[in-house]
C-alpha cells in the first residue's frame, strides 16, 4: 500500500476563550485577561466574497476569472458561566461601583389610600401587594436605590402614622414588621401600632392586615443597621460602547489532555447574541466574536500557532513547561521578550497581537 503523503493531525478537541478588553473608549489593550470558563467547542465561521468575471461572447456565460474580495472570520460562542465580569458582556454594559455605609437611614414611604386598595399594588417598584393581603417593602435610599445586603439581625428604627398631619407611632420587629428577604432589603408590614385615635377603617385577622387605613399611612425611618459594601456591583444594560467590547481574543484549542494546544489571537470585537436559561440543562449564553484587521503587514488578521508541553512532574511549572523543540514548536517564557525559558505564566503578552513584543517567539 502506498504511504500516506504529508503529516496526519487527527483532533478531538476542547476549547477556552479569554478575551483582552481595550481600555474604554481607545484602542489601548487594558492587559486584563478576562476568562469566560466553560465554553462549548469553538468553531470557526469563515465566509469568503468572491468577485467572477464572466463572458458572453459566445452565447454561452463562462468563468473567465475570480478574485477574493473578502475573508470574514467569526465564532459563535456558547458559555456556561454567569459570572458578574461576563454578564456585562452579556448585557452589553459597563461595571460602575456602588457603596451601602454599614448604617444607613432609609427613605421614608408614603401609601396612599389608592395604592393601598389595588390588589396587588405597587408604589414605583418600591411597594408589593400580593393577595395573601400583607405588604412588601423595599428599602430604599434618599435617591430612591435600592438597599441591600442586611441579616435577620439587623434593625431598623421606624415609626407609622396616618394620613397627613396623623399621630406617629413606633414600629417593633417581628410585631409591626419583619425581614421578608434581608439580603435584599425587603420587609413584610405585618400590623401597625394604634396610634392616636387609632387607624380609620384597618382591620387585622390572624395577625394579617385585610382591610387598610382608608387615609393611607407613611412609614419613616430613623435609623437603620445593615452590612454595608462597596465596588464593582452594579451593571447599566446597553450603557457600552462598541469600543468597549473591542480587544484581543485568545481562542486555545486544547488536545490529547491539555499536551498539544493551538492558539488562535486576533483584535476582536463582541456582539453579545443572546441567552438560554433554562431548568432541566445548564443555561449558557452566546456571543459572536469577528476578527478585525489588525494593520499590521504581517499580522493582517493575528496569528495561530501550535504550542506542545512536556509532561513535567516537579517545581512550579508542573505540567507547563515547552516542549524545547523550536524547530517545530513555538516555545514562550512568560515575558514576551522573545527567547527560550521555562517560566511559562501564560503572560498576554506572549501571544501580543500586531504589537512590538513579537509574541515572545523563539524559532
């Protein structure tokens, strides 16, 4: 039998996607590598656009000649993590930070007699009727945000009163109200106190409110003890740019347990294409990667390279060291300064696109 020609590479194949953001607003890489975990097997999707010249002389149309217009590379990306870095991909917007002080002093709540009689009712998102007939309150600030973060534990210094100009009364945990869901700021009104004279037209059965002050009631805070917190919590939807979600992606292609590994960098940008959430699979949500041109002569659309490690058993580089032959193997150091080493740390700008760093290539 006549031997193959060529050499054989026959792949079954895992896949991770990191993705390197520019700052906002430039086109300077932020040098965070962002790893957006358990990702499906990343395929490319090439589309070629090709130009055809074409002759009629004869009556019959034929081919003279074709020219490539265009390559459009993209992947579809499925992911599996729901992380707060990846949900503003997802939801296309920026992280800004927010801050709770440990003890803090909610704003205080006015209910009409309007909105107390709706079943169930609402008061701009703050005020929850369910028909079980006792009220839900979120907390919230001065600038109407909502509180957060609070225990069982923590308490809250409130007093009631009845209409306008009414007799204020205090309110006792677990009496007058109680945490519905601390963590999420929410208290359950469970009764109110007799104030003076009392409230016109409330009735209590078994410890529930059914019928409510018909002059409505307003609840005010004094004071309030609660966890506090600050950073990176919260997320605007649709508040990024395109900018924003451009940068370097690094696609790995990873073999034969993690020994032979193929790297696919290229300047990106992210559209973020939608979610499955769902309860009898895990959810995942998708994006579409497009590789863009980087300007570079060389680099015209980064680069791919093969990258193989050595099975090593002892030190800090266990199972990362190359494998130390440059004739068929692109070996890194951690530094992307361009030699040979052993000190792998999987640095960004070993696989630098378009960039002065050379990508730490030793040939």
């Amino acid at each position: 039998m006549a031997g193959l020609v060529g050499s054989q590479d026959y792949w079954i194949v895992g896949s991770r996607f990191y993705f390197e953001p520019n700052l906002s607003g430039t086109t300077t890489r932020s040098g965070e590598m962002i790893d957006l975990g358990t990702v499906d097997t990343i395929s490319p999707q090439i589309a070629t656009n090709i130009a055809e010249l074409k002759d009629a002389e004869s009556g019959v149309i034929r081919l003279v000649d074709q020219g490539l217009v265009s390559i459009d590379e993209t992947y579809s990306i499925t992911v599996k993590n729901f992380n707060f870095r990846n949900l503003q991909i997802l939801f296309a917007g920026k992280p800004q930070a927010e801050t709770q002080a440990a003890n803090i002093t909610p704003a205080s709540i006015t209910l009409s007699s309007e909105e107390l009689s709706r079943t169930p009712s609402g008061n701009s998102g703050s005020i929850i009727k369910p028909t079980g007939g006792y009220l839900l309150v979120q907390l919230r600030d001065s600038n109407g945000n909502p509180l957060r973060n609070f225990t069982t534990s923590s308490t809250l210094t409130a007093t009631a009163n009845i209409g306008i100009g009414g007799a204020s009364a205090g309110l006792t945990k677990d009496t007058h109200w109680t945490w519905w869901d601390a963590p999420k700021g929410i208290i359950r009104i469970i009764n109110l106190p007799a104030g003076s004279g009392g409230y016109a037209g409330m009735t209590v059965t078994g410890g529930v409110i059914t019928a409510y002050p018909t002059a409505g009631f307003t609840i005010t805070f004094s004071a309030g003890t609660g966890l506090g917190y600050s950073g990176n919590r919260v997320i605007y939807p649709q508040s990024a740019t395109l900018s924003d979600l451009t940068g370097n992606a690094h696609i790995y292609w990873t073999r034969n347990n993690g020994q032979d590994v193929s790297a696919r960098t290229f300047a990106c940008q992210i559209q973020p294409a939608g979610s499955s959430l769902t309860t009898d699979d895990y959810s995942s949500w998708t994006l579409t990667v497009t590789a863009l041109a980087t300007g570079s002569s060389t680099e015209i659309a980064g680069r791919y390279t093969n990258i193989k490690w050595n099975n090593t058993t002892t030190g800090d580089n266990l199972g990362l060291l190359p494998n130390g032959n440059p004739a068929y193997n692109e070996n890194y150091d951690g530094a992307g300064g361009g030699t040979t080493g052993t000190n792998w740390d999987k640095n960004p700008n070993d696989f630098d696109v378009g960039g002065t760093l050379g990508g730490g290539k030793a040939v």
